[in-house]
C-alpha cells in the first residue's frame, strides 16, 4: 500500500504529494485526512496523507516508509481535504498552509533535534561533560562555542542526530484513586494506625463516609489534607489503586447555564425563518441575507432555525466576529442548546481549542460558536452555516491561506447542500448588490423586536465647539446628557475609534514627530507603561522629556485615546464609576468577560472603549451612547472607509434603548455634513447604499469590479519599486484591455520592521487566466523569496489596503 503525502514544508518545489510505502504494522490504520510522521531528507516531519494506493510510478526501492501515525482516525473529512485544494487554487497558497489551516493551532507539529551519544569512549573530555550520564541532549541546550565540536564527532559517526516530532499540546489528563477493599477493611486499617498519624486516619473517615468510591486525587488532598505520600502508601498497601483518566479543559466549566425556551416571534421574523426553515427541510443549497436593524431579533432567528436543523440529525456552525463574541452571545446559544455547543474564538487558552476541536470530531456536539477558522469545523453532516455581522473585515484572513470566511461557507454549503444565512443591520456593499440581483436571497426586518424606537441620534459639529471656545475632547450636549444618565441612574458607552492614551508625540516648535525607526509610523504613547510603542513591529522607546531636533521642551501628546479619555472623564465627572475597555485592559484572560460583567451588574455607570464595544452588547440600562470621535476611520486610505465609518456608526448606535427605556446618540464629528456620518442620523442603510455605489461605480471598485493586490516588500527600496514595476508591465503585456492596473505605487504604510514596500492593485471584471498569472509571478521570484530577501504576498479579495 502507499501513500501520497503533503509534507511540512512550505516551497514551491515541494509543494505536491509524495508517495511512502505503508509498513505492515499499519496497513488497516492508515486512511486519507490522517497526520504520519515521515522521514524527509535527514529529518523526520509531518505530513498529511491525501490518498491511499495500490501501486506507485517510482521504483519500489527508492520510496521510503512511514515512521509513525500521530492519529487513529482521520483529522480532516473527505469533504475538507477536497476543499483544501480549492482553497490552495482561491488563495494562491501552498497546499501544506491550506491544510494546517483548517486544525486548531494546538495541532501544529513541534520539531525538536537531540544528539545521541554513539561511541561514548571516542569523544574529548568536554563532550563528555556536556553529555554528563545522559544519553542524549537536545540541540537547543549545547552551547554555541560546543556546536562545531559537536558538528565533527557527528560526521566521525561518535554521535548522531535525531529528530522528534510531536503536536504542540496534548491531552490533559487527572489522576483518579479508586476504593480497591471493603469499608469493613478500612476500619480494620483504623483501628491498627497510631496515634499521631493524623492524615492517614483523616484520609480513611473521609473514604468511609463518601458515598461514592472514584476520586479525583486532587481533591481528596484538598479534602482531607492527606499529602501525595500518604496517598502513596494507600496505595501501596493496596486500599487505593490509582489511573489517569482524560479530561476536557473547558472554559464554560465554572458557569451556571439557565436552560432558556423559544420566544415568540414577531411576523416579520416568522417570514424570514418561514423560507430558511424550507431550505434546511428540503436539503437546499441558498444563500440568505437577513438585513435586520439593530435590536430586531435576529439571534433569535438563528437560535430557531438551529433548533430545527439539529432536529433533523444535522450540524450547524455560527461564525460571529472576535470581538462580538462576548459572554452574552455564548450565553444564549449554551442556554439554548446545552453541551450540543463546542465554542471556538482566541479568548480560549491553546489547550481549550484543541479539546473543544476534539468534542467536534468526536461527533460529541452538533452545534459550534466561533470565530473565522471554525467554519473548518469537522462536520460531516452539515445542515447550516450562519455568519452574524458578515460585514465585519476579521472574516477575511490576512495571512496565507487569505481566505474569506464567506467564500469558504458558500463552498462548504454547496457540497451539504445546506443554507448560508449572512445576517447584518449594516451588510457590506457587494453582498447587498448581490442580494437585490437575486444571488442571494433577501430577507428584511425593518422593525425593533418589542416595537421600540431607533435610538435617537444628535450629530454634534466639534468646530463650532471649537468656535465657542470648548477645547474639551466632550462636547456641551455630551456633558449634560451624562449628566442625566448618572443622575437617573442610567448607564452610558462612550466609543472611541482606537487605543492608548494619545495618538502621536510632537513638538510645538518645530513640528517634529516620534516616528518608528523600523516602521514608517509615529509611535503611539501608552501611559500605563510610560512608553511610546509602535503597533506594526513592537518596537517601544522612552518618552523624550525635549526635542531631540530643536531641543525645545514643548513636546506635547497629539490625538486621543482610551486612557486619556478616562482621565478626563474622572476630572469633569468624579462621582462617574468608568470601565475602560481596551487592548490593554483587556489582554489578560478572561478579562474581557470581567468588565463586561461588571458592567452588566451595574458597578459602573459608563463603558469606555475602542472598537470590541461596538458589537454585539445588549444591557438594558444603557440609554446613551456618545461617539467621541467618528472621523478617525473615515480618513483611512481605503476605498472602503466610509462603508467602515457608516457600519461602526450603526453599530454602536444599535448599543442603546435596546429595551424599555429609550435611548439617544451623540456623535461628534468634525466632517458631520459626510454622507456616511450625515446618514447615521437617520439609521438609513438604503440612502447610504445608493449613494456609495455611485462612488464605487464611478472608481471601479466592488462590486463593479473585482481586485486583487500584489504587495512587494524588501530591504532595500529601489529593489521594491524596480521589481513591483516588472510585475505590472508583466500584467499589463498579458492582461483583457479593459482590467485596469494601478501602480507600482508605495503602499499607504511604506516600511514596516526595515523592508520597504509597494504595491499594485488589479481591477478586473472578467480574468480567466488571473490566477495562473500570478502563479506565474510567484514561480518567478521563487529563489528570492525563498532566501527571504524578497517577499511577495497575492491578495486576491483584498480587504486591508494598508
């Protein structure tokens, strides 16, 4: 039998499978979507076997073994080694990247290098030292000055090089102690036992009055005291017998989860769950878009339809942005539907994923909750995929494979024959077009669930505040609207577009601006540390106490951010409590869920926070929400800025009068009269749509084009711009007459960590011969790339144009 594997290594050269002979050890083990460990040149690696065979091309001789299996069963269906290929063709990304994608990071082979001692009498008196009474020692502990020393006996045959392959994190298990005799044996063993032997007599009491006779070891320590030598000796004298047993490290361990029933629908939700409900009965591939103002229901359209799919004996999986995937949202769908629900985001330490992966593959759950990847889930028998606030910019994955989580559920639901639901108050333009072109299937709630208001929004001009002499980052209206809400006991969010204490550091004098020296950025101040910190390469520098080009000690903070903001805040309000909720406050784990708590148990009166507070929140005592600054994302070099402006916008105003008590917005902007923070006012998506693509219409940009973006970086910026140039007159040679080609221009941000970049955008309509194009690109640069001197990334559904 033989196998084709895809190895770990990421080349060109390599990138195709390699045919191994199966040993006769595991001849019935091994089967397509398993992990083996393969000898590849001097080394042992990982590979994924994509086919069984019968027979080979290559001469018998010369195809080497399989060393060991890492699993038992596959890892990967059928269905997704299929989709790994069209995943490699989509992303232009090698077939090893696609494939390690679609497993929980925990699953990522760990390499480690040990020297083996062979001939202990040959080797010089300070090997032997080194070695000690060991037999081998990993490579990672010899001493540099010893490497060479190590590199000649090793080519003498004196010691020899191995290689170990292993997961990066395994299965946790506990120790259990079991009752081996009879109670009447243990009083026996009491009666016999001295005095002053405290423990073991505490030990045996305990034993004697539990009702049960398996324990966890742990807690019959905590219990009684007993230290790990006493528990030895019972077991010894064979009253105990002890095993280790496979646990789950579960996140949700520790909450209490209330069983909650179906609510009653309104008729517009009725509608909308009425045509997704026949897709699912009648196994039917349609894609739905369920366009819902804020507050109109639409989890519970989700939670209805799932209930329904699950009925039937199928899975489904819900894809919701990081940052909305609060507590609550785990609440709901664990409260609904129990331990059916394996939940998967980057809050989760790497033991927790690999063990809510492993409750998947275990066809254990039939529902998962999670982030972009988990629409890799291993389900065999999907029923629906739904992704909530499909608009949001962290589906699309910035490094290979640069996948779109929606193109990979529409592929997955093509091959289940199942529906997509994409929900959204906000959805991005090209879904929309293609739901009014009837690809896609639209489904409209226009109305709140209990019939509420939209929240009222004031749009507040910071130039005239200016005019009227308020240097203050809180508008007047802001101030005495807080005011109110502390006074009546409410609660407010106040949102700010980014972090830190403020945005740059600068002179007064003579203009000059902390830049990174790695990156073509000014370096953010961060307060909490007193220091300036670049967020491209993590470089960090002290705070210049003068200029250090004038001289001059008017260096002064510039922007505003989180910190800053709630400094000011404990000055103008000091009876407000302020949660602040930022990257820094929120880094730690399981903090993000603190403060939301705590928020939600009314011990502060106002949130403060970046963009994680946008989404997805829903407390019924939050009557204000104030937007401190709502241009910050409009001036971003994107296309998509104002979409991204008007989308945050709705968003956070959808925050607040979510239940009885009705709620305002307060923006303040210095653009107020733009049509993306203009049309906020009036919660209308639909102006706003029209509107933009007339923009985009007139810009060539999607939906009336599709794009691709090839960006060059290297260390030296002539080399950057000499060989991005060579790429477009290569696409222009080759390229339909219409597909526009922009470039080689410098990318927005030029440097990043000392390589300079540039890029070009390509706009087409129809391309047929795109893809093999940019292969052809690839290829050609391969030996640079491959020495790491150049480096060329193909994006082809950009998303970030930075």
């Amino acid at each position: 039998m033989i196998a084709e594997v895809i190895v770990d290594v990421t080349t060109k050269a390599i990138d195709r499978p390699f045919d191994y002979r199966v040993p006769d050890r595991f001849k019935d083990l091994v089967k397509a979507g398993m992990r083996v460990v393969v000898p590849f040149g001097p080394r042992k690696i990982q590979g994924f076997v994509t086919k069984v065979k019968e027979e080979t091309d290559i001469k018998t001789g010369s195809i080497k073994e399989i060393v060991d299996l890492f699993d038992l069963s596959p890892v990967l269906t059928d269905e997704l080694l299929e989709l790994s290929h069209w995943l490699t063709e989509k992303t232009l990304s090698y077939h090893i990247t696609a494939l390690q994608s679609m497993l929980p990071a925990a699953m990522k082979a760990k390499y480690e290098k040990e020297i083996q001692v062979l001939s202990e009498e040959e080797l010089p008196q300070s090997l032997k030292e080194l070695f000690g009474q060991r037999e081998s020692i990993l490579y990672a502990d010899i001493p540099a000055e010893q490497l060479k020393q190590i590199q000649k006996h090793v080519q003498k045959g004196h010691l020899e090089v191995r290689y170990h392959v292993s997961q990066k994190s395994g299965k946790k298990k506990v120790r259990m102690l079991q009752l081996a005799v009879s109670k009447e044996k243990l009083e026996e063993k009491q009666q016999q036992l001295k005095k002053n032997a405290v423990k073991q007599k505490a030990l045996i009491s305990y034993l004697l009055q539990a009702g049960e006779t398996t324990f966890l070891a742990k807690d019959l320590q905590q219990q009684t005291g007993a230290s790990s030598q006493t528990l030895k000796t019972f077991i010894q004298e064979g009253l105990l017998t002890e095993s280790y047993e496979e646990v789950y490290r579960d996140p949700y361990r520790d909450r209490e989860f209330t069983p909650s029933a179906s609510l009653d629908l309104t008729p517009e939700q009725r509608e909308a769950a009425k045509h997704i409900h026949q897709a699912v009965s009648e196994d039917q591939h349609e894609t739905f878009l369920l366009h819902g103002v804020t507050g109109s229901g639409k989890t519970e359209i989700y939670l209805q339809t799932i209930d329904h799919v699950l009925q039937k004996g199928k899975e489904a999986i819900v894809l919701v942005p990081e940052i909305s995937l609060t507590p609550q949202m785990v609440q709901r769908f664990k409260e609904r539907f129990g331990s059916n629900v394996a939940v998967l985001h980057s809050g989760l330490s790497t033991g927790e994923k690999y063990d809510e992966w492993r409750k998947i593959h275990r066809k254990e759950v039939k529902l998962v909750v999670g982030a972009r990847s988990a629409v890799f889930a291993p389900f065999e028998n999907l029923g629906m995929i739904i992704i909530d606030e499909e608009h949001e910019s962290s589906y699309k994955q910035e490094e290979m494979p640069r996948y779109h989580a929606k193109d990979v559920a529409i592929e997955r639901a093509v091959r289940h024959q199942c529906p997509v639901v994409l929900g959204s108050a906000t959805p991005s333009l090209e879904t929309y077009a293609r739901a009014k072109k009837g690809v896609y299937t639209l489904l409209s709630l226009k109305h709140r669930v209990n019939q509420q208001q939209l929240p009222h929004v004031s749009l507040i001009d910071m130039r005239e505040e200016l005019r009227n002499g308020n240097r203050s980052m809180f508008s007047e209206e802001l101030m005495i609207r807080l005011k109110e809400v502390l006074e009546r006991k409410e609660q407010a969010v106040l949102f700010l577009n980014k972090r830190g204490y403020s945005s740059f550091v600068m002179c007064r004098d003579c203009g000059y601006v902390e830049q990174c020296p790695h990156c073509e950025i000014s370096l953010t101040y961060h307060r909490y540390q007193k220091r300036l910190k670049c967020h491209y390469c993590g470089h960090e520098a002290p705070v210049p106490s003068e200029c250090p080009e004038c001289h001059s000690e008017h260096i002064r903070y510039f922007g505003t951010g989180t910190q800053r903001v709630e400094e000011e805040l404990t000055k103008v309000l000091p009876e407000a409590r302020v949660i602040r909720m930022d990257v820094d406050t929120t880094s730690r784990k399981g903090a993000h869920e603190k403060l939301l708590t705590s928020f939600g148990n009314k011990e502060a009166d106002i949130l403060l926070g970046t963009q994680m507070i946008a989404k997805g929140l829903d407390f019924p005592d939050v009557t204000l929400v104030g937007v401190l600054s709502a241009d910050t994302s409009l001036h971003i070099p994107d296309f998509r800025s104002s979409e991204k402006t008007f989308q945050l916008l709705t968003q956070v105003s959808g925050r607040a009068g979510r239940h009885e008590k009705a709620g305002s917005v307060i923006i303040q902007s210095y653009t107020p009269s733009h049509y993306s923070i203009e049309l906020t006012k009036q919660h209308d998506y639909e102006a706003f749509y029209e509107q933009e693509m007339l923009h985009r219409r007139h810009q060539s940009y999607p939906p009336y084009y599709f794009l691709a973006m090839v960006t060059v970086s290297h260390e030296e910026v002539t080399k950057a711009a000499h060989v991005t140039d060579q790429i477009v007159q290569f696409l222009k040679m080759n390229c339909a007459p219409n597909t526009r080609i922009l470039g080689p221009a410098a990318s927005p941000i030029a440097k990043i960590k000392d390589r300079y970049r540039y890029q070009c955008v390509i706009k087409y309509k129809r391309e047929n011969e795109l893809a093999s194009l940019l292969r052809k690109i690839q290829d050609h640069y391969q030996k640079e790339m491959e020495q790491k001197q150049l480096m060329i990334s193909i994006d082809m559904n950009p998303y970030m144009m930075m």
